[in-house]
C-alpha cells in the first residue's frame, strides 16, 4: 500500500533528491509514520534513516534547502539534526546494536534497514516509509505493526526479555506509550517488564522523569501509574506513592485506599490543566499520609500533619529524581502543604479565613483551588455535588475579597522605615511586632487595608509596647 500522502510535504522530496545524490537509501521511520497512521495530527519531529552516513544526509539535505539551515552534529552517536519550516528532521545512519549488562548505550555497527527496524523499541515504531523513487512513498511493516496499530497493542519487534533488557528505558517506554494512546501492552512483554523490573536501576534519573513527565501530560495518567505499580517498577522509581497502596482495618475501621485515591485525583484534574507542575502537586499531595498514619480507638485512623510532612518529601523527592530544585519544586511543595486549607475552609466560608488564604497562597489560589476540587472522590452523589457547591462559594468569596480587600501578595500599608522613624527606633523586634499586628488586623477584618487606619493601629499598638512618638 502506498503512502504518498504521508509525505507530501515538500521536506521529503528534498530528502529523497538529496539521498539519490548521495547514492544511499532514505527512509521516514518511527514517531511520525505511527503517529500518520493513528491520523493523531502532524508531525514535528521526523526520524530518518539513511542505509549510510546520516551526517552526510543531513548536509547534503541543507545544502538543497533555500536557506541552508545550520546542521547540527552528535558524533558519538551517529546522528545529526536540522529545522525546516518548523519541523525538526533528525538523521541516523541504518545500524545494528549489541549492549553490555551494565549500560543501556549500545556498541554501534553499520547495518541495513532490517538490522534498524530490529533494533526498534516497538512494532508501531517500527514502520517505515521509504523516500527512494524506485518505490517513494510504500510502507514497510516487517512486525505487523499496522495489525498492532489496529488492536491498540504495545509489543517489541524481537524477544521482549532482550528488548527491555539490553535498553530498560524502554519498560518505561511500553508503559508511557500504553497510557499516551491507550494501547494494551502484550502480555509476554508485560511479563518481561515485571521479570526484569529492577534493570531500571542504571537508567539515569533524567530520563525516567522524562518518561514520567509524558505519563503524567496524558490524557489518564492513572493508565501509567497502575501498569508502574503492578509491574513493580514504581517502587523503584516513587516508593513514597506505593507506600500508600493498601487498606488497613483495625476494630471494623478502615481508611481509604489513598494509592487509588490519589491516581483519582491525578485524572481528575487531567482535563482541567496544562500544568505540569501542578499534575506532580495532584500526584504527591497525600504522600504524607503514609508516614503520619495512626489508629486510635476513639476516633479511627488519622493522618495528622501528613500536608507539613508531605511537602518536606517533595524536596527529597525531586531531589533524588534530579528534578528542577527551583521555583517549581517551590510550587509544588506549596501546593502540597496547603492542599487541605480549602477543604477545612469549605464547611465555613468567612472572610477573614478567605483572606488568610489567598494572602498565603497568593497567585497560586486558583491552582489550590483546582487542586481540591480535584481531590474530591466521593461516589456518594449528594456528597459529590455538596463538597462542588461549597468549593463554589469559597472561589465566589475569594472574588469578592479580593476586590474590595487587595490581600494577595500585599505588604503592610505601613513599612518598617515608617515605623522607625515614628518612633525614633534603630533595627529591633517591635518593629517586626508592628507591622505582624497590623498584618494580622487586616487579614481579621479588624481594620481595612489602607494606610491611614494602618498608621492609626501602628501608633496605638507602638504606645502599647511603651514607645514614644517622635516628634
């Protein structure tokens, strides 16, 4: 069957005129041949093979382009990478690959087409469309990937054990492409992921959050983390989130699953944001539950203090992961530590209690607000619908105190220069008692936030600790 239309664009004329000129053979293969096929859009990313020198593709393809874009070279592996019209083209040269045990980067060999396409991860990104005028535009499907592409399966072109074993990123692969397109992953292949788990362990941290992070920008995140979980991968990758799987019973009382509970939460605020970030604040939000948790008679299980000691985790965590130490930790952790002041806030909308947490959260209130509503899992349906209407009125309410309120992210009316001088002080602790009693006045409603009823309070509460006015 012929494929034309997969590359009408005119790159691939180039390629191929530039590949005849060269005398190898050229072929468009992976991501974006599966991808054509799954009609899931257009391409950005263009993996080529050439039977031959990828890097000499590469310069020749730039050499026929109008603008001759700057080719860029990896020679220790063997590829090269250009843009055109907005589309990123990468080139390797056909090879075979053998690895050591102990490393996942392969001794290298000059191969044909075949000897790629059995080196491919996966038989959906095994496909190939060859860019050769003898035959442009024919698919070449050597594993019966289209019949995979047709079932939604994830199998590896060559016996599974080896697959994962010579390059164990790809069990992380198998199970980001099974959660990106809802595919199923074969059962030997399953089985060799479970076998062969603790492989992942001279994977480097980078790349498995690069997985995690594609898992967690799916559409149902959860499909990722129960295949991680049931594999065993996961306790190699977040053991704090396997730490949560299980019920506990003591005298009749049970809690909830918070492993399961929290894979809710993740797909639920799935389709309410883009945010990586606050994706990974839905997925650890209760980490601290299972260090925290106890059972008492009187009252049943309780997980006190599990926010302040989950978001101490986040940076242990990320840290471990190699992940960004920055601002989006920071988000994060915040998130996490304040994921349950909405919840208690619900039952009991006042202003004052609005405006502490929108001072607290500041420009991160509307993330926290998603992040609660997400948090509900009830499937008691009056239950469900009470806990929205009353998270409702605590977003209304946050409107409305910050119009009239200004809290977020605001500083005292009355700075602390103010304060020195109106009392002739030099640096010291009343100055800091001042401006916390004006601060705590005007998130209790006790005085506006505006600066004269501020410098009135300052004056009354600098008298109070036994200061003079200067005059």
């Amino acid at each position: 069957m012929n494929h034309k239309q997969a590359i009408k664009h005119n790159i691939f004329n180039i390629i191929s005129q530039s590949a005849e000129e060269l005398g190898v053979e050229s072929y468009v293969i992976g991501g974006f041949v599966r991808d054509y096929l799954l009609e899931r859009g257009t391409a950005k990313d263009i993996d080529i093979v050439a039977v031959g020198s990828g890097i000499e593709l590469a310069e020749q393809v730039s050499k026929n382009l109008p603008n001759q874009p700057k080719v860029q070279i990896f020679k220790t592996y063997g590829t090269a990478m250009l843009r055109y019209d907005d589309i990123e083209i990468e080139f390797v040269g056909a090879r075979k690959e053998s690895y050591n045990e102990d490393s996942r980067n392969p001794i290298v060999e000059n191969g044909s087409l075949e000897d790629d396409q059995n080196r491919r991860d996966f038989t959906i990104n095994a496909l190939a469309i060859s860019l050769n005028k003898s035959n442009f535009g024919e698919l070449l499907d050597p594993f019966n990937g289209i019949s995979d592409l047709d079932k939604g399966i994830i199998r590896t072109p060559l016996d599974p054990d080896i697959t994962y074993s010579d390059d164990p990123l790809r069990m992380m692969r198998a199970i980001r492409f099974a959660t990106q397109l809802n595919f199923k992953i074969e059962e030997a292949s399953l089985k060799a992921i479970t076998d062969i788990k603790d492989r992942i362990k001279i994977i480097t941290e980078e790349r498995i959050v690069v997985e995690l992070n594609k898992i967690l920008e799916s559409k149902t995140p959860s499909i990722g983390f129960i295949l991680l979980e049931q594999t065993g991968l996961l306790y190699y990758i977040l053991p704090e989130l396997t730490a949560l799987k299980g019920i506990d019973e003591i005298e009749g009382q049970k809690h909830k699953d918070n492993f399961y509970h929290t894979l809710e939460v993740v797909d639920n605020i799935a389709p309410t944001t883009n945010n990586l970030w606050l994706r990974w604040a839905a997925l650890l939000h209760d980490i601290g539950k299972a260090p925290t948790k106890k059972f008492h008679q009187k009252i049943g299980w309780t997980f006190h203090g599990h926010e302040f000691v989950g978001s101490k985790m986040v940076y242990k965590l990320f840290k471990r992961l190699k992940m960004p130490l920055n601002d989006k930790m920071k988000f994060v952790q915040k998130m996490v530590f304040m994921s349950s002041r909405p919840i208690v806030l619900a039952t009991d909308v006042t202003d004052a209690a609005v405006r502490r947490l929108v001072f607290d959260a500041g420009d991160y209130v509307d993330d926290l607000m998603t992040l609660c509503e997400a948090d509900i899992t009830t499937k008691n349906l009056k239950k469900f619908n009470k806990y929205h209407n009353n998270f409702k009125l605590v977003r209304d309410k946050i409107i409305e105190v910050e119009e009239r309120d200004q809290v977020r992210n605001f500083q005292p009316p009355v700075t602390g220069e103010e304060i020195m001088k109106a009392f002739n002080l030099k640096p010291s602790k009343e100055i800091g008692i001042i401006k916390e009693a004006i601060k705590e006045a005007i998130l209790e409603g006790d005085i506006p936030n505006e600066y004269e009823a501020a410098f009135k309070l300052m004056v009354d509460k600098g008298i109070a600790l036994g200061l003079k006015t200067s005059k």
